[in-house]
C-alpha cells in the first residue's frame, strides 16, 4: 500500500522509510553467504550496509536528542555471530524510533551537529529538518550502492525486487 502523505513531517518520514525498504529489498531471498559476501573490490556487503544504515539512523537521532557520539562510528560489516535478520531488526526497531521521535519534535528545533565528534561540524548548528534531509541523502546513497551490489551478486535489480517484495514505491 502507498503511504499517504499528509505534510511536511509525514513526506519527510515517507522518503526515510522507502530509502529503509531499498536497503531491506537488497537482501531479499539472500542466504547469509550471499548477504555478506563481497562481489566488488569494496569491503562492502549488503548486510554490512543494512547494518550500517541503521549505525547511522541511530547516531543522528542521539544528536538530535543532544547525545553527543564521538567515536562511536556505525561500522560497514556484520559482526561474529551477527545475522542479516538481526540487522534488518536494528533497522526496523530504528525506523520505529525514528518515527516515534520525529513526530514529537518541531522541525525548526536546533541540533547541535557538532555533537556528532567530527572536527568539520564542531560547533555547527542546523535544525531537525535538516538533520532529516540529512539522513535521506544518506540513506538514498546506500540504497544506491546496494542496488549495485544486488545487481552483481545475481542480476536482481532494483525495480525487481520491489515487484517481488510487493512493496510498492512511494514516491
């Protein structure tokens, strides 16, 4: 079913939530072997992006929060033991906390970016807002770089997989 969108907050929240089913899709009928196996030079999987988009849809909501992070940098890999359904269950219960947080802030609410812990962002200031188009960007470009590694690891392509996870894009 398309989500409906009714303002500001909810398309913001829509464009978060298809850029999390992108990444979800990538690994879409994937054993575990194939998941976290590396078709390209990269060290990237697909699991280690799931794994890694949730690292970073987490960080951002504790600097939202005013949590600052430091060097607690979402890793691109699965660890021991770590499974493809225990990271698309980090993202999952992510994306809850995402939507349950953002509609309780103003969207003009200052964010000290600078909480973040890198030295380029020290002492910058943005809103929610931005901190959301943030992530989307962020999200989109994984997402993008998960279609690629799909497609190398068995020719699936992105449209593909939406028609066989029956989960229709929302945009």
């Amino acid at each position: 079913m398309v989500r409906e969108v009714a303002d500001e907050r909810d398309a913001l929240l829509a464009f978060l939530a298809e850029q999390r089913a992108a990444l979800r899709r990538s690994v879409l009928n994937l054993t575990e072997q194939t998941a976290t196996s590396r078709p390209l030079v990269s060290e990237l999987t697909l699991a280690g992006l799931v794994k890694h988009v949730a690292g970073v849809e987490r960080n951002w909501l504790d600097i939202v929060r005013g949590v600052h992070i430091g060097d607690r940098g979402p890793v691109h890999a699965l660890g021991p033991g770590e499974t493809v359904a225990q990271a698309l269950a980090e993202l999952a219960e992510v994306a809850a906390r995402t939507e349950d947080q953002v509609r309780e802030l103003d969207l003009d609410q200052p964010v000290d970016v600078g909480l973040q812990g890198h030295p380029l962002v020290a002492g910058k200031v943005r809103t929610v807002r931005w901190v959301l188009l943030h992530l989307i960007t962020e999200l989109a470009r994984h997402a993008g770089h998960a279609d690629l590694l799909r497609e190398s690891l068995d020719g699936a392509t992105a449209f593909q997989l939406v028609a066989a996870a029956g989960d229709p894009l929302i945009t």
